[in-house]
C-alpha cells in the first residue's frame, strides 16, 4: 500500500493512501473528537464534530470521511474548527433533553465528555423541550428517544454489523425520530436483543437496565475474556465493580466476532434465575445437609471405589480444557467416561473458518437454526443476504429461524435441489450443525471441492472434550455409581431420569437443579465469570478465558476439585 506524508498540527506523519484523515490521525496518536463516528461501521460524516481545517480547502473537512493525499497539512484544533464544534454541540444539546444530573450515563456519555472538553457550562439555543417517549418495552434494555442525538450509530450497526435491519428513521429535520421496524414498539419488532446498537449509543438514549447508576468508568474494571455459551467463542469484556459483573459488551478487538454478541452471551448470563449452590453437602438420613470439603470428598472417592466398573463419568462441555484434561487424568477416557452432549460423528473434526463465510455468494445451513444454536455466526449470513445480494437456503425437517430470509427452503429428501443451486453459485458455503445427519453426506459428495464447508459444534468447549478423549456418550444402563460434572451448564430432566437408577450419585455443579436434588454428594464450583484457563471454540481455535470476579468463599474451581479428588483417591 503507497504511504503519503501529511503534517498534522505541525507534526509531519506517515499515513497510508487510502485512509482518511480521521484514522491516519488516530494511527499517529491525534484524538480528533466525533460523536456518529465508530470503527466498527462506516462513516458518514453526519454529526461535523470532527470538522478540521485542512490547508487549500475553502471549508472545513469532516476528518472521518476525507481521504489523506500527499502533502495534505491539517489542523484538528484550529480556532474555526473548535467554533464549528462548539455550534454543533449548541445545536446538539438544545434540541432534546440533555439535563445531564438527570441522565443515567452521566459521566458515562460521549456528549457529555464533548462539552466537558470544549468548556461548554450552558447552551445559547433555547426552546421548550418537546416531550419524547420513553420506551421501556424491551427485556433488557430501554430506549430514551429524549437523549437521542441521532447521530444513526445504532442504525447502522443493526443494519451493517448485524445484518437485522430493525431500526431507523422516521419524519424530517427537528421531527425525526428512532423507530423500530414500521414504528411499533422496541419489544414488538424484528429486535434479537443482540445489544448492538446499545453498545455503541454514545447518550444514554439507549440503556441497559442492569448497569444504569451501577458505576462510571472510573468505578469499574474492564476483564477481557471468552463468551461460555455456544461454541463460537466470541471475546467479551465484563465490566466488574465490587466483585460483580454489572455489564457484558463485545470485545472490538477479538478476531471471531469483530465485537458483536448475541442475546445468550450479553445479557441472559445477568438474568440467572437458579439458585446458586455453594457449600459442599453430602446425603444422610435421606437428606442432603452441609458438610465440610474433606468429607464430601471422601464419600465420593469412597464411592468411586466401590463402584469400580461400575461408575460412569458424565462431563459437561462447559468445563475448560484443563478440566476436561484433569477428567480424563482421574476416571480415563473409555466407554465408561463421557459428555453430557456427545458430538457426532459429522462433527468429529473442526473443519472450515467462520471468515469464510465473508465472501461466499450463497449459504447452505443445514442440521442448524443459526439464530437459537449460534447466533454470531449466523451475523455473516444475515449480512450477505441483506447487504451483499447472496441467497440463503436452509435445509430443515423442522421450523427454522433463518427461513423468512431464506431463497429456498427444502426438507431432506429435496437435499438435490439445493445442491443444484449451491453448483450455480460462485463461492457457495455449507453450514452445518448437530442436527445434519446423512443429508451432510449428500452435500459433500456433489460438492466437494466446490464449497467451503463450516461445522457449528453444540457445546460451549465441545472441542476441548474431544482433545481430551471425553466427547464421546456413555452408556448409563447398569450405572452403580455416576459422578456428573456439570459445571455451571443447565442440567435437563433427561439427565436426572437417567442417573435415577444408580446406587450412588456425585454431582460437582454450581446451582441447585433437579440433579442435584438426587445426589449422595455434592461438590460446588465456579461459574462463568469465575473461571480461568482455555476453551476451544468450534473452528479448532483455543482461546483464554480470564475470571473477572471471584468465587463465593469456600467454593472450588472444576481443576481444584478434581485435583483434590484425585489426590484422595491416591491418583
């Protein structure tokens, strides 16, 4: 790529041809102020608060839409660009209710931080402020149309990023407003509670319940880490105040989901509705009562003995890979050892990389309903239908999520039809999950070579067992004994009907569950935002994940538990 030299407040710097003024600036260290401006979606040039003045041109340029060229020399901070700024915030903050004592993102708001810098103690415009609605209609987070500034960041992630396309803009000039789909409500439209748009509102327009008052950024420490809940593994931040997690946004910076999440990963992990087990008990007299640590483990390590063959090791895929690594170290990896969620055979070996699902021109999702199992991955897809003109087919015995978008929807046994198509396209890619079965042969056969195919695992480190030789079912039919790590994961009625019939049962978990109410002995550990080590996501990709908060006093991690088992075990 060709380098130009520009002089940015006197300063000479080295920009690349093609970037605009507003990334050549951030690159060289300059914090030019803007407010519609955000990396993650394109610019628009439409909120002027990074107007500089560039030398040789007779207006002032917005920085985050005008291309660097040889030579240019730029002043960020002139006196006609600060006045410009300062007009624009008059503007801004006459023109809706931005009384910041009463804003929940007070000290949190990108407005607000703009005035602070320019000095700004009041406004020159007066009017009497309009009453705006207060939408309150969504689950998780609220929609404040009186701090909206209309800068469209929240529209054009939606549309951009997302590929959902639910919000945008109604009426003209002074009368414009947000609107979801065709002006209904925020929680009756096409809204998937991704969170989006509210993380890149830069008001308190849009707010999340959990977090509002719940401390400024001064307060709160920012944990990057893995997402626990699909196998995609999208980065996150956790925003910790007071050994709490307050908020979930997405890492910008994270390679497999560019920032975004979905509604299982940003706010359902908040809205835990179990109760949280945190002391060891143990059975007696037909009663699970506390205990201490040393005795819960020897009653499992005495009932690990006495059942010799007869135990059956069950793990949940939301254990890390040094779990899963320490399982397979104390109770071994055959028949007798396996996953709460056995993967099968079609999705024995990570195969393809979700980036490719960038480029491809038509998508086959077959054996998965991208937008329940995993969401983030189905953002490209969305994306390339909505904004690049590709075609989506969906094969599905079933109802699927991703059928209103779909060109062709086809049950099995019309698998040839959709072959057809995906023979026609360029860059055809098959997506396919758990549920693909012998329709995944099919393709495979007429495609080869053709497609890029992308496997989408069910469980969290679903990978991280199979390393592990774990991934695998085990047979529970003559069970004398069941020791099930179930982690933080959501412990079905199968499971629990299942494990009914042994003699003894073992369960190392984190909340109270009908599992646990069978158990002879029962060893509490981490959840999610207390964990550390690795996991492996669906692509084969081994990512850290990092414990923001700490444990409850006396609960154990998996690896500190298994490891203090194995050693009363004399393993």
């Amino acid at each position: 790529m060709t380098t130009v030299t520009i002089t940015i407040d006197g300063r000479e710097v080295k920009a690349q041809a093609g970037q605009t003024v507003m990334d050549a600036a951030e690159a060289a260290g300059f914090d030019i102020p803007k407010l519609c401006h955000h990396p993650a979606i394109k610019p628009i040039g439409a909120c002027r608060m990074c107007l500089v003045e560039i030398e040789k041109q007779r207006t002032l340029q917005p920085a985050c839409t005008f291309p660097v060229s040889e030579g240019l020399v730029i002043h960020t901070e002139s006196p006609k660009a600060v006045e410009a700024r300062k007009f624009v915030l008059n503007l801004l903050f006459s023109e809706r209710n931005h009384f910041c004592m009463f804003c929940q993102m007070s000290n949190n708001c990108e407005l607000q931080d703009m005035a602070y810098r320019y000095k700004m103690d009041q406004w020159i415009y007066n009017r009497g402020y309009p009453k705006m609605p207060v939408d309150s209609t969504r689950k998780y987070f609220v929609m404040d149309h009186n701090r909206c500034i209309l800068c469209r960041r929240c529209v054009r992630v939606c549309g951009e990023q997302v590929g959902n396309h639910t919000l945008g803009l109604r009426q003209r000039g002074i009368d414009t407003m947000l609107t979801a789909d065709m002006d209904v409500p925020f929680g009756e439209s096409s809204c998937i509670s991704c969170g989006s748009c509210l993380q890149v509102c830069p008001t308190g327009a849009l707010m999340d319940r959990t977090s509002a008052n719940g401390g400024i950024e001064e307060q709160v420490v920012r944990v990057k880490t893995t997402c626990q809940f699909c196998s995609v593994g999208c980065g996150m931040e956790l925003i910790v105040r007071d050994n709490h997690v307050i908020r979930v946004e997405g890492d910008w910076a994270a390679p497999v989901n560019k920032g975004l999440l979905c509604v299982k990963g940003r706010f359902e992990p908040l809205y835990e509705e179990r109760k949280r087990a945190t002391k060891p008990m143990v059975r007696k007299n037909g009663q699970l009562v506390e205990t201490t640590w040393d005795e819960a483990l020897q009653k499992a390590a005495e009932a690990i003995k006495s059942a010799d063959r007869g135990l059956r090791t069950l793990v949940s895929s939301q254990v890390t890979n040094e779990a899963a690594a320490l399982v397979a170290k104390v109770f071994g990896t055959g028949d007798q050892v396996g996953a709460m969620l056995p993967v099968p055979q079609d999705l024995s070996a990570a195969e393809g990389d979700l980036t490719a699902l960038e480029e491809a021109d038509l998508f086959v999702v077959v054996g998965a309903d991208l937008t329940t199992d995993h969401p983030v991955a189905g953002y490209p897809v969305k994306r390339g239908v909505t904004n690049r003109g590709a075609r989506l087919v969906v094969i599905d015995e079933a109802e699927n999520g991703m059928s209103p978008l779909a060109y062709r929807t086809f049950k099995p046994s019309d698998v040839d039809k959709a072959i057809a198509l995906a023979q026609g396209a360029s860059q055809p890619a098959v997506i396919y999950g758990q549920r693909a079965g012998r329709t995944l042969a099919a393709l495979r056969e007429k495609l080869a070579g053709k497609a890029q195919f992308v496997g989408l695992v069910n469980g969290t480190n679903a990978r991280g067992l199979q390393a592990a030789g774990l991934a695998h079912g085990a047979d529970l039919s003559n069970a004398r004994a069941v020791y099930a790590l179930a982690a933080d994961d959501k412990v079905g009625d199968g499971l629990t009907e299942a494990v009914k019939r042994a003699k003894v049962v073992i369960v190392q978990g984190a909340y109270k569950s009908s599992l646990m109410d069978k158990a002879d002995v029962f060893l509490p550990t981490s959840i999610w935002s207390e964990k550390a080590g690795t996991l492996t996501n669906t692509e084969g990709r081994t990512q850290k994940v990092v414990a923001a908060v700490n444990a409850p006093a006396g609960v154990k991690s998996d690896e500190e538990v298994l490891a203090a088992l194995a050693g009363k075990l004399g393993r």
